[in-house]
C-alpha cells in the first residue's frame, strides 16, 4: 500500500515543514522569479515577509503556531498558472503550440477505392512535434504515414491515405 502527496500540499503525517520552496518575483521581465527557501515562522510567516510580496508564488503549507495548533497556509497565487511555473522550478513555461490543422487537399479515385491526399498548417512559431495521442487518426490505425514532425505554415499534398 502506498500514499500520493499532490505536489506542493502537505503530509497529514509528516512534521510541520521548517521552510518551504517559493517563487519570489523579481520584478525583472527577463527573469521573473527565482526560486527561494525562507523558513516557516511559528506564526505562519516566512523569513523575508514573503507572504506580504503581491506576486509571489507560495504553495500552501503546514505550520504549528506558537501554541502549539496545527494551521495550514493556503498558498498563493496557487492557480493552475502560478502551480506550472512552481513545478517548473519558477521559470514561466513555455506556451504550449498552436494546433496544427490538417487540410485534405482532394480525393483521387483509384480502381480499387479512394487516395486522400492531405496537407496541413502550422500556425507555430516554428517545428512541431505533437505528444504521443495527439497526432492520430480515427478511426483506427492510427498511424497512415502522416508525419511525425510538422514544418512552420501552409505544406501542401505532404501525403496520402488510401
């Protein structure tokens, strides 16, 4: 039997955290958060007023308070937004690509059936190679030679499906 702590919520089971890992906003463009370790008060503060900085990024944490009671901080800016950017080590994550758009181009009549010829357009910034279940057909099989990788804009008749 084994038990799952979500990333960034406490154990129920374990001693109260002595720090806790935060992205502390730097107020630079090129680098907007630096990842930090400011210890836990037994008010629930962090070192370094942490919790009075507006765009900081803390994930919630447990804490006993000077008598002695459990308490719980609730994170902040803990969006699914601030979470990405914390698991990331406090680097802002790339956003992910535009979708790519399969084009059927037309549909060739053979003696024994039909030859779909298709292109696409990649709308990115650049190549894209999509995550594995996102570049299939359906209904199966799933692979009918479209490729793996897909160049920057419009590709014309790139391949064909009987």
């Amino acid at each position: 039997m084994s038990a799952v702590t979500a990333v960034g919520a406490p154990s129920r089971s374990a001693a109260p955290q002595e720090k806790v890992r935060i992205c502390h906003a730097t107020g630079s463009s090129g680098n907007p958060y630096v990842s930090q370790e400011p210890s836990i008060g037994n008010n629930g503060d962090l070192e370094g007023g942490h919790l009075n900085h507006e765009r900081d990024i803390i994930p919630p944490y447990e804490y006993v308070d000077a008598n002695d009671v459990p308490r719980t901080f609730p994170g902040q800016h803990w969006t699914d937004e601030g979470q990405a950017i914390w698991q990331n080590g406090c680097t802002i994550p790339p956003p992910p690509p535009r979708p790519i758009t399969p084009v059927l181009e037309c549909v060739e009549r053979l003696d024994a059936g039909f030859l779909a010829h298709f292109g696409y357009d990649n709308p990115n910034g650049g190549r894209v190679t999509p995550a594995a279940g996102q570049n299939v057909f359906s209904p199966p099989p799933e692979n009918r030679g479209q490729p793996a990788t897909f160049d920057l804009g419009r590709v014309e008749d790139d391949f064909q499906v009987e």
